[in-house]
C-alpha cells in the first residue's frame, strides 16, 4: 500500500484504483472522477492505494507501517511485517469477490450437465452449495449486494445464485436440518438448468413464446431433474424441490397442476425464491422491478400463487430495499443499500453522490431510519451503472470502514 502519487489522478479522469486514508477507511471507489480541487487535494494529501497487480491483486495488504521516505529502518521494517505475516493467518478473502468465483464455478458446472460429461458433478454442486452456506453465514448483506448489484447481467446462472442465496437465507431462519437446508440449496443452484440453452434468447425476445419454446418451458422441470439424475444426483428432497418449483398454492402451476400440501416445504421455498429473482431481471419486454415493489407483488400473492407465511419472511430477511440497492434518500442523496438496518424499509446506505449531484469526496454512511436520510424511491441501476459497478469495492475489503 502506497500513497497516491500526483501522477496517479487528473481532475475529469476515472480514478485507477480505489482510495484509502492511512487508518484503511475508504476514501473513494474506482472509478469516481474527481470533480473538483477539493478533492483531488483529499487524495493526493491522505489517499493511499494498492494497485491491481499480480503480487496483491489489489487486496489490502497486511503489515503496513510507513511509507517510504519517513525516516523507517526499510531492512527492519521489511523483517517486522514478514514475522507478523508469518504468524497470523491470512485475512479470507472478501464474500462479495468469492460469490462472483462461485458463480463462475457453477456456470461451468451446468455446462457439464448439459454435455452429459464431467464426473461428480453431484458433490460438485454439494461443494458449491457448502460454500455459499458460510459466505453468508460470514457476511449475509455483502452476499446479498453481489447479487443484487449484478441483477442487469443476463448471465443465466447469476439467477439461481442468487436465488440459492435468498434460499440459505429462509431455511437458517427456520432452523432447518443441516441435511435437508443443503439439499435445498443445491436445488435453487441446479433448477433451471434444463433452460441455460435458450434462457438468454428467451430473455431478449420481445414477442411471445412460440408453440415450441412454450414446451420447452413447460418441460424444463423435468428436464433439469433428468440431466441432474444422469450424473448421478438421487436426493429426493433436491430432485422433487426442482419439479415442484413452479407448481402452485392455488393449484395454478405446472407441470402438474398441485396445490396446497401436494408441494414440498422445499419447492415452496424454491418458488418464491425464483419468481422475485426473476422480477428484479430485466427483460426486452420489460423493465426490471425494483425489489420493493417485487416483494409487495409477492405479499399480495401470498396464500393464492406462494406460500403465505414465506412471502412475509422473505420481506423481513431481505428487507424492502436489499443490500446492493442504489436508492435516493430525502436529502437528495444518492447511495447504495450497505446492510440490512433496524427494520425492513430502513437500512443502511453508503452515500456515493452528494445532494447537488457531483460524485461525494466520502462514502459516508447514513442511517435510513432518521427523517433527513429516509430513502425516497430506488434509482434503475443503469442511470448510475459505472457507479454502481465500482461501488463493488465497499464490500471488498473488512477493513474499508465508511465515515458516519
């Protein structure tokens, strides 16, 4: 970690790297241009970075005392930050950048699925879903923003991830058997595989579903249940959760027109997991739907098409305005939901854009539940993509703490 050279930044360019002060509190985000003199003072007087090499891969490294040039014995220092290297153990790696490996972990799982090759592609999915259980265990809000914030991605598998996140998060609610709570999750991470050919075309077409692509919709419950049972997966909680999972309270659903208890605990779980991740996605006929309304959309269906008792357990996990969500505050504020707050509508945000509209010198944090901060309606990801893009970094690193 180094200080900010004056050769580093310009006032109107995209920042290199990600700023911090000396305390390793975020400064700015990569990619923020720097609006003014004010700020350009900030980062060249306090501003401290790692660049993006293959020796740190941008993380923060451990160990730093001093930069060059302050009088420091560089041999004794060197010495002192190898023995405290050598005796703690490495930090983990942040849960935001894991979630984005696992998600191209299992994009090349489905593919093996679908070509029918690969061997223990069963535990492979087990492997994934064990993971995904302590990333969230360690760090739910950061999970919950890496998905989130990648809801514009038309990336087919991005979708079951995030709909296995939003699984791990009912089933630790209730408490359920270690056994049981995985062979869900590996469901929500496997469901739609039978789709992953035409999911992308499907998505962009604007004009309704030929005869030929409706079957396929229609089938793709059993479908995915058939590739998974070829390579060898026989766990009747994952396979039934998978054909059950657009069947219905009501008896409304397919493939077979079930209703009530004719469901499993787990397709129900299954259900509304996929129905509101799918509505936060954009499609070439729609817009996305912001998880607010997308969570009030599945409250008002509770009982008829989900089940009752998960649609207002779901709204009190994710809260109305999830982490990852860019929204507009009273003040005029624009941020990105950090973590989960007090209550369901009131988390907390890291203010990116200041009321005037230039980029904010601090990533502050603001409580949502004080009048002044109250969130006044979320803003479409695409209006603030490059922000929002790089606001990544505030669940990158334990130790980018933002200022009150």
């Amino acid at each position: 970690m180094r200080p900010v050279a004056a050769s580093d930044v310009e006032l109107g360019s995209p920042l290199m790297w990600s700023v911090y002060d000396r305390d390793r509190k975020l400064l700015f985000v990569e990619g923020m241009v720097l609006a003014s003199q004010e700020q350009l003072d900030v980062v060249l007087e306090r501003g401290m970075v790692v660049p993006d090499t293959d020796a740190n891969a941008g993380v923060l490294i451990d160990g730093y005392e001093h930069p060059a040039g302050d009088g420091t014995d560089p041999d004794a220092a060197e010495a002192e930050t190898d023995d405290v290297l050598a005796d703690d153990a490495p930090p983990e790696p942040p849960v935001f950048r894991e979630m984005q490996l696992l998600r191209h972990e299992l994009a090349l799982v489905h593919q093996h699925l679908l070509l029918g090759s690969g061997e223990d592609l069963g535990d492979q999915l087990l492997a994934i879903a064990e993971r995904l259980r302590a990333l969230v265990a360690r760090d739910a809000d950061a999970a919950l923003a890496a998905m989130q914030l990648e809801v514009t991605d038309d990336c087919h598998v991005a979708r079951q991830l995030h709909a296995a996140t939003l699984c791990e998060l009912l089933v630790r609610s209730r408490d359920w058997d270690e056994q049981e709570s995985l062979s869900v999750i590996a469901a929500a991470l496997s469901y739609d595989v039978a789709l992953g050919p035409v999911a992308g075309a499907m998505n962009k077409q604007q004009s309704g579903l030929s005869a030929e692509q409706q079957a396929v919709v229609t089938g793709h419950p059993q479908a995915s249940v058939e590739l998974l049972q070829l390579a060898g997966v026989a766990d009747p909680v994952w396979l039934v959760a998978i054909l059950q999972h657009h069947e219905r309270i009501d008896g409304s659903g397919y493939p077979n027109r079930l209703s009530g208890d004719a469901i499993s605990r787990a397709a129900r779980k299954l259900a509304i997991v996929d129905i509101y991740s799918a509505m936060v996605r954009p499609r070439a006929y729609r817009e996305a739907v912001h998880a607010r309304h997308a969570l009030r959309s599945l409250f008002l269906e509770r009982g008829k098409a989900v089940d009752e008792t998960l649609a207002s357990l779901l709204v009190r996990e994710i809260g109305v305005f999830p982490p990852g969500t860019p929204v507009r505050l009273a003040n005029g504020e624009v941020g990105v939901v950090l973590r989960r707050g007090r209550g369901a509508s009131h988390p907390v945000v890291a203010r990116l854009i200041n009321a005037n509209g230039t980029l904010a010198a601090l990533a502050a944090q603001r409580d949502t539940a004080m009048e002044a901060y109250a969130i006044t309606e979320t803003v479409p990801p695409r209006k603030y993509a490059a922000l929002v893009a790089s606001a990544s970094e505030l669940w990158c690193s334990d130790r980018a703490v933002l200022r009150p």
